[in-house]
C-alpha cells in the first residue's frame, strides 16, 4: 500500500489541499481527485491530478483515501455520500481535517462497521507555506499499522510526524495545538496595537524579538502583516480558529477542565467574526485593538 505506484484519492482541494496535492504529485503518487467546486481543480490538474466526476468514482479508483476538508460536517457529508457504499476492506483512510474527536471515533466505526475501511486521523499544523514547503507537523491517531502506513505516504508533506494514540487522539492534540496558537495570535495583535501606540518603530518587533523567549512563528509571520495592515494573500482563516477554540471549549466541559485563556480568546475571535472578518486572515486581529475603519 505504501508503493508510490499506488493511486491516493484526495477530497479538499483548498488552501491546504491544493499545494499538498502538488507534493503528492511531485513525489511521484498517481493523484486523483475530487472537490465541490470544481473550479479549485484546474491547478492539481494541469500538474497531473486526474479530476473524479465524483465521491464515489474517486473511491473505487484509489487505494488510499486522504480527506482535506473545513470541518466536522464537511467530513461526515463526504463519508455518508460517497465513502461508505464503495470502501473496500483494508482500503485505508487519513483525515487531515481538523474535526471533533468524538465524531471521528464515530465515523471510523461506521466506516469499519460498514465497509471495513480503516481510519488514521492526521491533523496537520503548519499552514499554507507549511503545506508548500512539506515542513507540516502532523499529529495521528490510529492503530501502530494504519499509521506507519500514513508516515508512509504523507512524507513528502511533513517535517514532524508523530503517533499520538488512538484513534481520535490526533484531534485532541490538534485542538491543543490550536489554543497555543490562538491565545499567541491574540495577544500579539494587543501587543502591536499597544506598541504602536507608545511610539514604537513595530514594524521591527519581530526582528527586535527574534530567538529570544517571545519568539514564535506566529509572530515571525503575522506581526509584520499587523504592523503594516498587510493582510493579502488569505494563508488561513478566522472561522478556522474559532471552530477549533469552540471543539477546545467542548472538549474541556465533557474533560472537567477549565480552560479560561482559550475561551476567551475564544469570544475575541467570535466578536472579530460579527465584524465581518470570519473569513478573513487571523492578522486582522488587529484591528480588535485599533479602529475597524483604520
């Protein structure tokens, strides 16, 4: 299953998906693929993708399913209309969605249950340019065969890979992942604002900060993109961290845990999101501490 001579089947061709599947095809896989919105395809095509009329055309084609796709719902639509009536046995499955644990425990019984498809859950962190240059950290959950099997495949895709657990267990740790993230971007957004305030030149903020303990690669990429409202060409989205926060927040309630920095990060993001930003770059975060006209 691991021979490159294989064909992988890819659903999700977004920001993330888009240049992965160019590694994928760059390291030598047979890519097909299948998104809905066609339009997204033309560039995995023109470099070698062959475009699937549909779910299940992809599925019966390929013998490594890999999912890319913005959340929950998304995953499950896809299972349901497509994966589970034409998975084989043994055919294995990789999410690099980030969804709630819980469902996909529940969809990789389902799938096992109907099909006898396997499930690697297989999050991934790193971004756009983490995706263009193969320098992704990926998380997985999954039995010690499925996942030595995905290590496998998504080499050409990451620089860290690490088997967390169980099934399930590359979500949470994701989920982790992403309150680091969301609570840095946050308050280097007020740390900007507040800088800029005082009269500092902030736009030298991250060099000034380079390898000391403030450093960090949120604040490498996004405060220089906050210090000169910069926030062209879209790497990610708001939505994205809010619906990892809210999963962060559902998580800590059925754990007992409190996780208040994250819950609030949490409404900061969701108050962005009522002024029209949810869609937009997490740099304009911003704009939460200056003036939303600036």
């Amino acid at each position: 299953m691991t021979d490159k001579k294989n064909t992988l089947g890819f659903i999700g061709i977004g920001l993330m998906g888009r240049p992965m599947v160019l590694r994928l095809l760059g390291a030598g896989y047979n890519v097909n693929v299948w998104n809905r919105s066609p339009d997204k395809l033309v560039q995995v095509a023109d470099a070698g993708a062959k475009v699937c009329a549909s779910i299940a055309e992809l599925v019966k084609a390929s013998q490594v399913i890999l999912l890319c796709l913005t959340d929950t719902v998304a995953v499950e639509s896809v299972i349901y209309k497509g994966i589970v009536e034409n998975g084989l046995v043994n055919q294995l499955l990789i999410d690099l969605s980030s969804i709630h644990p819980d469902n996909t425990r529940q969809l990789a019984s389902v799938l096992k249950d109907k099909c006898g498809m396997n499930w690697v859950d297989a999050p991934v962190s790193g971004g756009v340019v983490g995706a263009e240059q193969g320098s992704l950290t990926i998380m997985a959950g999954g039995s010690s065969e499925n996942v030595s099997i995905a290590r496998t495949i998504l080499a050409p895709l990451y620089q860290q890979f690490t088997h967390m657990g169980e099934l399930g267990c590359g979500q949470v740790t994701k989920i982790c992942n992403q309150m680091i993230v969301s609570c840095n971007v946050i308050v280097i957004a007020e740390m900007i604002a507040l800088a800029k305030k005082a009269g500092v030149a902030v736009e030298k903020i991250p060099q000034a900060l380079h390898g000391g303990f403030a450093d960090s690669k949120p604040l490498q990429i996004l405060g220089p993109e906050m210090a000169l409202a910069d926030f062209e060409p879209l790497k990610w989205r708001v939505s994205t961290l809010l619906k990892d926060l809210n999963m962060a927040l559902e998580l800590s309630i059925k754990q007992g845990n409190a996780i208040p920095m994250s819950a609030l990060a949490a409404q900061l993001m969701r108050l962005h999101g009522s002024h029209g930003y949810l869609e937009h770059d997490p740099s304009t975060l911003i704009k939460l501490f200056t003036q939303y006209d600036a």
